[in-house]
C-alpha cells in the first residue's frame, strides 16, 4: 500500500474538516458532534455504557470461584485463561465484522455472551469452567473491532476522533462504576451478579437488533456474489493486513506502547512498596488518572483532532516515556505525580486518535481486520506486560522505569515510521456572491483539479 492515503474513508472529500474559504482546520466541539452524530452512533455508545455498566466477570472471577470452594491457583489460572480469550476474540471479531457485518458481529457477540455468562453460575466441573471463561471472553470481544468499524461507517471523518474519544468515555465510565454497582450486588449474591451482567450484555445486543443499519439485502448479495468469484487476496485475509508493512509497524509500536503503558498495574504497586512509601499512593495516582481522563479527555479532543496523526503519536507515546523516566529518578512523592500525570496526558491526548486511525486508512473490505489487528496487539500486550514488568522488577528493582522508558522510545521511534499521512484534498473557497458586473461562466469542460494537498497533514 502507499505512504499517503487521499480522501477514501480516511479524509474528507467534501471540506468537511476545514472552516470555510479558509482552509484552516475547524475542530468541532463535543455538543455540536453530538448533534450531528447519527442515530446509529449514538445507539452503539449507548449499548455500549450499557454493557461496561455491568462488566462484572473479569473483576470479580477470582472471588466466585474461590466462594465456590476452588483454590486460589486454580482462580488465578481461569483469570488467565480469560484474558487469553479476550485476545482471541478480538481478532476473530475484526474476521467477523468484514466477513458478515458490524452489526451482526455486535449482535452474535452480545447474544453469544449473555447465555454463556448465564450459564457459569450452574457449572460445577473445573475444567467446563475454563472452556465457558474462554469462550465468554472470546464471544464478547467481538463487538469491540466491530464497533469502531461501524463508528467509522456511521461518522463523517471531520468527526471521527471525537466520536471515538466520547466511545472511550463510554467506556470509561462504565468501567468505572462497574466496580461500585458490583459490590452492592455480590454482598446479596454472586447469581445475582452474573444475571446483572447477563441482561446487561443481551440489552447491548436489543439495541443492535433494533437501532443498528440493517444492510441493503441486493448489495450484500451482490457483494457476496463477487466475493465468491474473486480471487483469495481480493477477498481479504488478516495476511493482507500484515503485507501492509507500515501499518505493521504501527502494530508493533502499539504492542510495544501495551506492554509499557499496563506497569501502571503491576510494576508501580511493587515498586512504590519496596520504595518505602504509604501503599496509599497508590490509591490516590490511579484515581488521579480516571479522575482526569475522565474530565478531561473530551476538551483535549477537541482541539487534538486538527493535529497530524503523526504528531499525535509522537506527543502521546513521548509522553509515557517521559512519565516512566519520573518514576526512573526516584519514587518520591512529587515524582510519582508528575509521572502519572505524564503518561495520564498521554492518554487523554493521544487514545482517541490512535483508535480512530486503523479505521482512517484500512480499505474498506479489510476495515475490520486492520482495526480487530490493532486491538488484538494491543491486548496481547496488556496480558505480556504485568508477566514481564513483575519478572524485570525482581531481578532490577527501580530499574525497570528505566528498561520501560527505553522500550517506549523505540516504540515512539517505531511509531512514528510506520504511521501513515491521512491527506485531506485540498478545500474549495467559498464563491463570492455573484452579480450581474462579476458574473463569469467557465468554459465548457473545464474540470477542478483534485490532486490533494500534499504538504498538509491532518487528522480529519
């Protein structure tokens, strides 16, 4: 594929993104990209907090288990197998997506996962246990490349990074308050949580069912139709995904960036205890973060998404580098916030953006595959990432922000190679209003030049 993509999916053809006869980037604000947001779009981040509202399973897993009389081990290891699903099940999701559509990969994924749920509080055999922890890990990760892609269908692109920012607040939030509404529930029954969580996810699925765009049956058939008589590389195959070698390189950053970013669970916790400082820190940095990315994420988008992708990358992934070198000079109090505040910039500048991207350039038919890619790289680093951060900090100690700071600048390095330009095409000037002096007619057959402008560089 070549270096720069003009208009297609990830540029607005139309000046979308530009204000006006001035061919300067207009950033649209969080109220007006709500209003113009489809129907559709809001009906999937509504399923969405819907469904995070009451994630439950992954927090509380351990606790079940160990309330059902199996070992802490065996505990332990069905929380492994869960996360190992979870990679799993975005990729096949990305596979899903292209393959039928978003929608129907939404509605297997939340259907799916809502019976198997269900179904954990009436098993009793362990190893029946692990096989419905895999398989609702995996089954409900489906919607996940399934609902990017179809914020980039639904979304005009000058709109695409905030939308997707206000999809991670969904998120956010959800999982935020998943926490607190879980308590409450497991204190009257475990049985009782899970079916919360059960109804949850089958909501999710409803509002897919019934507010998701139906696709056109002629087309899908047609399509289907030239599928089946295309040759194995038209078709599309994640081997497609990976010949795209910048955007492999874009993935390998990402896996890098998971592996650095997740310390914050793992390595941090230890190394503020062996430091000698109150656990309380702790505490009190991760609520920092929600706090902020939580309040801040969306006024940060608004002006982030006139910014070059490329810039983006470098800014956000520069800036946990930056954060984990704080921690790198000693584990002081002022360190620890100001390195959390680092890599927390780090998030709510650069997140939304990097979600959006694989979206912006994947070619249509392969949408699903590229973005299910990004996410599966990036959950695959978030499992590796507390193993190797854990091992590191016991054989170096403190000097694991020093290792995590070197491995994030090579990712920043990496990044910044395989992150691809998304032109926009060059705006049209407003006409001035004609008058009978000023009138003049082109020529017959004259044409607007569409060659785009090659030296700007924008996220639409």
């Amino acid at each position: 594929m070549s270096g720069d993509v003009a208009g297609g999916d990830g540029a607005a053809g139309t000046g979308k993104g530009t204000a006006a006869g001035t061919g300067t980037p207009s950033r649209p604000g969080v109220f007006e990209t709500w209003r113009q947001t489809p129907r559709e779009a809001k009906a999937l981040l509504a399923g969405v907090f819907v469904s995070k509202l009451a994630a439950f399973l992954q927090i509380f897993l351990v606790l079940f288990l160990t309330h059902r009389g199996f070992s802490a081990g065996q505990a332990g290891f069905a929380l492994g197998v869960y996360g190992a699903g979870a990679v799993v099940g975005t990729a096949v999701g990305g596979w899903l997506s292209d393959r039928l559509t978003p929608r129907s990969a939404t509605i297997i994924s939340m259907m799916g996962s809502a019976g198997l749920i269900a179904s954990l509080i009436y098993i009793t055999y362990y190893p029946v246990i692990l096989l419905a922890v895999l398989l609702v890990s995996a089954v409900g990760q489906f919607y996940r490349p399934a609902a990017q892609s179809m914020i980039t269908q639904l979304t005009p692109p000058d709109k695409l990074v905030m939308v997707t920012a206000m999809y991670m607040l969904c998120v956010n939030l959800g999982t935020t308050v998943a926490p607190l509404v879980g308590v409450a529930l497991a204190q009257i029954s475990y049985n009782l949580l899970f079916w919360a969580e059960a109804l949850a996810v089958l909501a999710f699925g409803l509002i897919a069912l019934v507010a998701f765009p139906k696709p056109d049956r002629s087309a899908v058939a047609a399509a289907k139709a030239e599928e089946a008589s295309a040759e194995p590389a038209i078709r599309g195959r994640y081997l497609d995904v990976l010949k795209d070698y910048r955007y492999s390189l874009f993935m390998l950053a990402f896996f890098l960036q998971a592996v650095v970013y997740v310390q914050y669970t793992a390595a941090l916790p230890l190394a503020i205890k062996a430091s000698g400082q109150s656990i309380w820190w702790y505490g009190a940095l991760i609520t920092m973060n929600a706090v902020i990315c939580a309040s801040c994420q969306m006024i940060a988008t608004k002006f982030v998404q006139g910014w070059s992708i490329r810039v983006v990358q470098l800014v956000g992934f520069s800036l946990v580098a930056l954060g984990y070198a704080m921690y790198a000079i000693e584990l002081l109090p002022v360190f620890l916030i100001l390195g959390t505040l680092f890599w927390t910039l780090s998030e709510i500048i650069g997140v939304p953006t990097m979600f959006a991207y694989p979206g912006m350039i994947a070619p249509p038919h392969l949408r699903g595959r590229y973005i299910g890619a990004m996410q599966t790289m990036f959950g695959l680093g978030a499992t590796i990432g507390p193993v190797l951060g854990v091992l590191l900090f016991q054989r170096v100690g403190q000097r694991v922000w020093l290792w995590m700071t070197l491995i994030e600048v090579v990712a920043t390095v990496i990044g910044a190679i395989g992150i691809r330009r998304v032109i926009k095409p060059k705006p049209q000037a407003e006409p001035e209003p004609a008058t009978p002096e000023t009138v003049v007619e082109p020529p017959a057959g004259l044409a607007v030049d569409p060659t785009p402008e090659s030296a700007t560089d924008r996220v639409t």
